[in-house]
C-alpha cells in the first residue's frame, strides 16, 4: 500500500514538474519574440536605406499605418472569408467524421470508397478550383464547397485511422461485459478514436482559411482572398501585406482554438496529461 | 454442485502453414464458491482455457457448461480481471468501475455508485476514485480492474495472470487483497497463474497443466483454512504442494534444478 502510495505520489510529481515545465514561458516566449522583432526591424532597415518603392516591398511601419486605416474593410472582408472557412470546416468535420464511421464500420464501404478517397485527394485542389464555378457558379457556396473538398481528407483519414486502431483487447473487456457493438462503438472505440479524430481537425483547421481564400480567388468578389488579388492588381502592395497579415492571424487563431478544444474534450489524453495536475 | 464443468474440450488454430493444437482434450468441474487456480508453462493454452468458458472463444472439441447451461457466447454473471488492467484512460477510476453496470444494467445508477465506493474502499484506493487511470501505479491500477470485476456481484471471477506484471511485493499484497475480496463475497474463481506460490496461496485446488497442447497432469486439493497468511507460504504443507507442482515442470523440462 505504502509502496502504491509512494509511486502514486511519484507519478503526480511527474506530472507536476512536466506541467511547470510547459508552463516554463521564459525561454519560450521570449526568444521567438526578440528574432520577430529583429526580423521586421532588419526588414524596415532593408526598405529605408535601399529606399524602395511601397509597392514593391513597403515597411513594416507602412503596412501598421494601412492596417489602421484599412482596419474595418479588413475586418469586414475577414467576416466573409471566415464566414466560409468555419462553414467549410464544419461540414467536413460531419461528413468526414460520419464517412470515417462508415468505412469503418462496413468492408464494403471500405473496399468501395477508400482507395478512391486517397486517389482524389492526390489530385492538386487549386487546379480543379475554376471548374466549381462551371459546376456551382461564382458565389459563396462554390467557396464552401472548396473549403470542404481542402479539409475533408484529413478528417476522414484520421477519424479511419482512430476507429481502426481501437484496442482489442478493450473490445474483449467489455464484450465479456455483454456489450452490444453499439455499446462497444460508443464506450470504447470513439473515445479511443477521439485524439486520432483531433489529430485531423488540427491539420483541417489550418487548411479551412487557405481553401476560403482560394474559393475567393477564383469564385467570389468578397473576403480577404478577392482583396488581395484587388490589392495586387491595384499595386497597392502595402493592402496586400496587411490581407496577407490579417488571414495568417486568423489561420493561428483557429488552429489555438482547435487546440483549447482538444484540450478540453481529452484531457486524458498522453497529450494533454501534463497539464491536468499543473492546473 | 458443478458451477463449471467441462468435458473433453478441445481448441486448435486453424493457420496457414498448419494447425496448431492449443489445447486439450481437458476435462475439468469447478464447484460452486470454489477457488480453483490453473498452473502451466507458457502457450499451454491456461488462458485460452479461461476465454472459452467465459465464451469468449470458441472451443473446437468438447463441451463446456457454466451454471448448468452450455456456453455457446460471452456468460453474464462473470467478473474478468486480465493480466493488462484494461482501464479506459478516458474514465476516472470511479467510472472505470461503474463500466459494467452501465453496460450490463443489472443494477442501477445510485447502487452501483454506493458499490463501487465501498469497493474501492475495501481494496484501498477510495481516494483515487476521482482520479485517472494514468495517475495510479501498476498495483493500484490492478485493484481498481478487481473491482470493476467484482461491481455487479458476479456469480464467477475470472483472473487471467492479474498479477504477472507488478513486482514481488506488490503481487503479495495484491494476493492479500484479493483474498480478502473474494472471501467477502463467497465468488466461484477460476485463476490463471505462472506463479506457483500463488496458486497455492489463494486456491482450494491447483490443477497443473501439460505444455502445449495443454493437458491436465494433476489436480490437487488445498486445504487450509480461512483466511490465509503469507507466512503459510513458509509451513511444510504449502512447500510440500508447491514441491509437487514443481516436479511437473521439472518432468517437462520447463524448470531445471
């Protein structure tokens, strides 16, 4: 008992000092902020004394200076490019999650969709991209559907991945239980499945703004995508970056919520084991 | 009476590059409240013996009946403790335990939650019931997979070399425990072991099984009283049946000296 306890204690301590150690934000914060700021310092050094012209390559104190004034144009325009990637995603997130289900649960379905599945998604996306617009038309739903045909794969893969590689033995366990396979299904495959299935999302997550802004290069007049080929266009390059700036932010943030999502729905998971006893 | 009975039950692998014999013929009874502990070499096929009386394998020869039925798919009233503790890494302790329950509904919700605590008390990891299963050590894993096992009463428990993965001390403790558990509630058990000391410890007979295909080589009736201590394991009686176990395996080449 005294032995248990004493490993027991171990192991929280364990957890502990990883948890702290995650935490730690000195180094981690700090170092990538001082290489950010050298890099845009360097980067307005470059433009100043080369004396280049903005729309060739503005300073980053030109591009802080369009963003202020451009601020609720971007931030109207990141509404719509948002609007489609989150839409996107989420219906990808459904029909990935219910195909991954089905491939799973029947070889037939398997046998039938799987290898076609891979196939396809070895097609290049950007390269079928103008055909939506022959087959849906210019508009919002050609950009969701992009969205969707980007980050669907991912979800699906690793939702197939997940439910595939429950653990046997598990299964034994609860069917000794008199588990029925819906039981089985619900208490031990998807929860097994479930770092897998966020394993997915994460990569999708990311690829959910890069498909909106490629459905609006090609089929919209609104969202960042369209004023950045506008801004191009136009040479007013500084517009660009700010675009450029806004989408990647935007990128970053929905990725940190995917994150806090996971950590929040498998806070059992080996992942996300450190941060339980630090809390 | 006979809680399990089996009669010339066979178990072959059908495979590719040729048969394999796993087991038998072995015919067998357990008695209703006994504790029968199964010793043999490794592949002897002790554990695929415990899945085809618990119905989670099919035996390929011979019959097997439990409570007097014919086994013919997964029995309901059976506790199983495996030599991996299975604990859903998902789950807190407390809901580790109520697993059955949920699956089985034998009983309900606020029974099984009483239950489990008085469980978990007993086997001395109440404290840890809000816990997950990755904080708790191998042993204390082991006595929360006991009473998962143990939640709904079950008729029969099953251990399948529970303890083959914790260290010496632990391992006698957790003999201990389980003593304790099992004399609580009067179970039927069926133990599979690699460990001759505990076969003998916790059983009223020891039967020794051949090397693959695992047959029966001798059956062996315990007879201490209850409850036991460890220093039992000292007393010439229990080293005079550990002995006699031994000489099986030393007649099969599996111990040498």
């Amino acid at each position: 008992m005294t032995a248990d306890l004493t490993q027991a204690t171990r192991a929280a301590s364990a957890a502990k000092a990883s948890a702290q150690r995650r935490a730690k934000p000195a180094g981690t914060i700090a170092l990538p902020l001082i290489s950010g700021i050298g890099g845009l310092v360097a980067w307005e050094l470059v433009v100043r004394l080369m004396k280049l012209p903005p729309y060739l390559l503005p300073a980053p104190t030109h591009v802080a200076q369009v963003m202020v004034e451009y601020w609720w144009m971007l931030m109207r325009q990141l509404g719509f490019t948002a609007f489609a990637a989150v839409v996107g995603f989420l219906i990808a997130l459904v029909l990935g999650v219910l195909a991954g289900a089905a491939i799973t649960a029947s070889r037939t379905v398997d046998r039938m969709l799987y290898p076609w599945l891979v196939i396809s998604h070895a097609i290049p996306k950007v390269v079928v991209a103008p055909l939506f617009i022959v087959w849906i038309g210019f508009g919002l739903t050609s950009e969701i559907i992009f969205v969707i045909v980007f980050t669907f794969f991912p979800i699906v893969v690793n939702t197939v991945t997940g439910l595939k590689s429950a653990d046997l033995d598990l299964l034994t366990l609860v069917r000794s239980m008199g588990a029925s396979p819906l039981q089985s299904l619900w208490k031990i495959r998807i929860p097994g499945a479930l770092p897998s299935i966020f394993a997915g999302i994460k990569i999708s997550a990311t690829l959910a703004p890069v498909g909106a802004v490629i459905g609006e290069f090609v089929a919209s007049n609104q969202g960042l995508g369209h004023m950045l080929l506008q801004a191009v266009g136009s040479l007013e390059t500084p517009l660009a970056f700010a675009a450029v700036f806004v989408i990647s932010v935007f990128g970053i943030a929905i990725w940190y919520l995917a994150e806090l999502v996971e950590r929040l729905s498998i806070p059992w998971h080996a992942s996300q084991r450190g941060t339980i006893l630090g809390a | 009476m006979n809680a399990v009975a089996l009669s010339k039950v066979e178990k072959t692998y059908y495979a590719g590059q040729g048969d394999v014999h796993a087991l038998g013929p072995v015919s067998l009874a357990i008695r209703a409240g006994e504790t029968l502990a199964v010793v043999g070499p490794s592949g002897c096929g002790k554990s695929t013996l415990l899945r085809i009386i618990a119905g989670l394998d099919d035996a390929t020869g011979g019959s097997v009946r439990v409570a007097d039925r014919e086994v013919t798919a997964p029995i309901p009233d059976v506790g199983i403790v495996f030599q991996r503790d299975l604990l859903l890494d998902w789950r807190t302790v407390i809901d580790n335990v109520l697993l059955p329950a949920e699956l089985q509904k034998r009983i309900d919700r606020p029974t099984a939650v009483k239950r489990a605590e008085a469980l978990l008390e007993e086997l001395g990891v109440a404290e840890f019931a809000k816990r997950y299963p990755w904080e708790l050590s191998g042993g204390m894993r082991q006595r929360v997979a006991i009473a998962r096992a143990m939640l709904c009463k079950p008729a029969m428990l099953f251990l399948d070399e529970p303890f083959s993965a914790l260290d010496a001390l632990t391992r006698d403790q957790m003999n201990v425990i389980l003593q304790g558990v099992q004399a609580g509630q009067g179970v039927t058990t069926l133990l599979i072991t690699h460990s001759i000391q505990e076969a003998v410890f916790l059983s009223d007979r020891v039967v020794v099984m051949s090397g693959r295909p695992g047959t029966v080589l001798d059956d062996i009736p315990v007879h201490f009283p209850r409850p036991r201590r460890l220093s039992l394991r000292e007393g010439p009686q229990f080293v005079d049946i550990a002995r006699r176990i031994r000489v099986h395996f030393e007649r099969a080449g599996v111990l040498v000296g």
